[in-house]
C-alpha cells in the first residue's frame, strides 16, 4: 500500500479540513475486498467559464457507466471512484478543490480541464504533492510557459494534451487570407493567463502575424469582467481593422460587441477565442452572434472514435443532444478524451498503488481518441502532446445555428462543412 504517501497527506489534510467541501461521487465505493482507484476531477462548473462544464453531467455519467464493472490492471479488478469538484472559475478555488482531492480525498490520479484558471492550479497542486496529473482544454503555452515550465526539463508529475498557439493562429490566418479582408487586425487581450499569452510579443500572436504582413493594433490589456472597451473600439476604429481577434470570457465579449454597434464599428471579420466557443453564447447574442468566427477544437465531423466505446465524433454529439435537449459543444469531445486517457493508463499501469508507475504509463500514452492521437512522446516539449486544430463560422441552419468548419489547412484530415462569410 502507499504508506509514505498516505502517511504525507493523512498529516497535511488534518491540517486542511475546513477547505473541503461536498463532492460529487459518479462511482460507488468498492467493498474493501475489491480495491479503487479514486480519480479527482475538476471544472468550472459554475462562473464566467461554466460554458466550458455544460457537457460535464453528460459525460461524468457516461463514464461511471463504462467504468461500473471495473478495469482490468495486472490480472485484477479495479473498482474506479470518479470525485468530480467545481472550480467556480477562480484559480483560487480550483487550487482548493485540487488540494483537497489530493490531501483528504486522496486522488490516485487528477484530472483537470478548461483554461489557465483551472488547468494550472489544478497542476502545479498536483507536482507539489507528487500526484500523476492529466489535463486538456487549454492552449499549451499558457499551461507550459504559464508554470514557469523550462523545456529542457519539463515536470515530473503532469501531463497535457491540447492544441498550441501556433496552431490556432495558423487557423485564424488560413481563414483569413482567404477572404480578401484588409491585413488590418484589432487585438482584444486580457489580463489573464490566456489573454498574456495569446499577447505576447515573441510568443503570441503579434510576431507571426507580422510575418504574415498583418498590421495589429493592440489597445493593452484590460482587467477582465470590464464594462467598458471604448478605448480598444476607438483604436480600431483609427487603424481601420477590418479583421478583430483575441482571446475573451464570454461577458467580456459580449460587452465588447454591443458598445461596437452603438459605437458604430463594423470589422468584416470577427475570431474570438473562448468566448465563441458555444451555442448558448451565441445564441444569446441573436442576429449579432451569425457569422462570427472561432477555432475548432472538436466537432461531430472531426473524424475520430472512442477507444472507450467506439462512438464517432457525430454520435458522440448526437448522443449529448439528444439526452440534454440541447446542441452539441466542444469540449464534449474533450472531456470524454481524458477519461480515455485515464482508462488508458489504468490498464496499462505497472503498480496501480505506485504513483511512480502511473506517471510512466501516462508518458508511455500512444492511444487514438475521439479528439485525435495522444502520445507525449511525440512534444512539443515534454509533459505535452497536440491535437488538431481548424477553424469555423457559426452560421444559420434551418431555425438554428450551427458552427461550420470554413478552413481546415492546419488540419486537412479533417473535412470543411462550409464556406466563410463576411459579416456586414
């Protein structure tokens, strides 16, 4: 058994127990002949980012019931308990929730998903107490470099899969050179961990689309959850931006989009990060939210199965509508990914009570998932995998609307389902 581990977090959750709070059990307890493993989760379930945790009911379920008969390790059962906690979109709390799943739960394994603000606390909670770690839904870079991550290096306990900022301007600017728009781009970048990486000079977005002969006007930073982008719209405005980018929270958009109709600023082109990631949102914002512009992570058209199930992509999302009511979203795919991973490991794993082992066989990962290969072997750095990236337009569909893949040069394997738009 893992005596020193145990022995470590008995003594520092005594320490901590009035940080931990009600989790949400989607396994039930073993008996004590059978043994468990316990897998924390965490995810903004509630918060300015909850759009990133719609699907997580969804897929926590759908797991519980692939995991009630066990998994097999070494000739042996194992019993998966899934403690699922939400991070309420604060890094703050998600590095609580993350501690108290290690320190008084005592995880075997996390998992973490969605932005900087989950994704890195969550990890560095996770190599600060020596607990195998397995995150996704955020761009490399920040969770790397955002660690203070040193390539020649890397980090022994946590690893992640998801696609890099080079990936997703490659996206943008293959949208983009196709449509015929002034090279004249406004960028929106806020004071948080995406928006300073998305930002930064060397390893952002301003160096390469540079290159590309785009001229970006960047108004600074603002304090997220602002009520007022005056500044940055009248900067756009005087450099006559044609294209706007950037990396925003939905509120944060929204804000932005109306005070540009009032403002009377029209660009031709609008391709947001985050925020345009969702149905709701865009339903929310009516005839305004047609026509703008995202990266795709995951679609139903995306051409990958489960290795849990052998779902496609399409019956994945189908799946979700048709249990929830409601249309598809990207990180549905993602989210049932990581616990692909997770069983991945779990069958794989030397000594399951070894926390040593289970961070080997996580870097040994070579497995095809319903977003694509993961296999960390493969970099960019180590601790890090990648998955495919395109871009897409939501556009109308019937009495709906529906996100398109309009450019797919980073990632041709994957199929276009429409063709771009110019808003106005």
């Amino acid at each position: 058994m893992k005596i020193s581990q145990t022995n470590r977090r008995g003594f520092l959750a005594a320490s901590t127990a009035f940080l931990t709070t009600p989790a949400i059990l989607r396994a039930s307890r073993a008996y004590a002949a059978t043994p468990t493993l316990k897998i924390g989760h965490v995810s903004p379930r509630t918060g300015p980012l909850a759009g990133f945790a719609e699907a997580d009911d969804y897929i926590l379920d759908q797991i519980a019931a692939r995991f009630g008969a066990g998994i097999d390790n070494n000739g042996k059962t194992w019993t998966v308990e899934i403690i699922s906690k939400d991070s309420q979109s604060n890094p703050n709390r998600a590095a609580e929730v993350a501690s108290e799943l290690i320190l008084s739960d005592e995880v075997d394994i996390i998992v973490a998903a969605s932005t900087p603000d989950t994704v890195n606390p969550v990890s560095d909670q996770a190599e600060l107490n020596e607990v195998p770690c397995i995150t996704t839904d955020c761009p490399w870079q920040p969770y790397f470099f955002g660690r203070s991550g040193d390539p020649a290096t890397g980090f022994d306990y946590t690893y992640h899969f998801f696609w890099g900022l080079e990936d997703v301007i490659g996206a943008f600017l293959s949208m983009w050179d196709a449509s015929g728009v002034a090279k004249t781009v406004g960028g929106l970048f806020p004071n948080d961990a995406d928006g300073n990486a998305w930002g930064h000079p060397e390893l952002g977005l301003p160096k390469p689309l540079a290159a590309a002969g785009y001229t970006l006007t960047d108004a600074g930073r603002y304090q997220p959850l602002s009520d007022d982008f005056s500044n940055q719209i009248g900067a756009f405005k005087s450099a006559g931006c044609e294209i706007v980018t950037g990396n925003m929270i939905p509120p944060d958009f929204g804000t932005f989009w109306s005070q540009s109709a009032q403002q009377g600023f029209a660009p031709r082109i609008v391709t947001i990060g985050k925020a345009l990631l969702f149905p709701s949102v865009i339903a929310g914002l009516g005839e305004r939210g047609i026509g703008l512009s995202s990266e795709v992570w995951w679609s139903p058209a995306h051409p990958f199965a489960s290795s849990l199930t052998g779902a496609s992509a399409a019956d994945l999302a189908g799946g979700y509508s048709a249990v929830t009511g409601r249309p598809w979203t990207q990180p549905i795919g993602f989210k049932h990914a990581l616990f692909e991973v997770v069983a991945d490991v779990i069958s794989r794993s030397a000594d399951l009570q070894d926390p040593a082992a289970n961070v080997a066989a996580i870097a040994e990962t070579d497995i095809n998932t319903i977003v694509g290969p993961v296999n960390w072997a493969k970099g960019p750095v180590k601790n890090v995998t990648k998955t495919p990236l395109v871009a897409g337009q939501w556009q109308q569909q019937g009495d709906g609307i529906d996100l398109k893949i309009v450019a797919n040069a980073t990632a041709p394997q994957i199929p276009l389902t429409g063709d771009l738009m110019l808003l106005g």
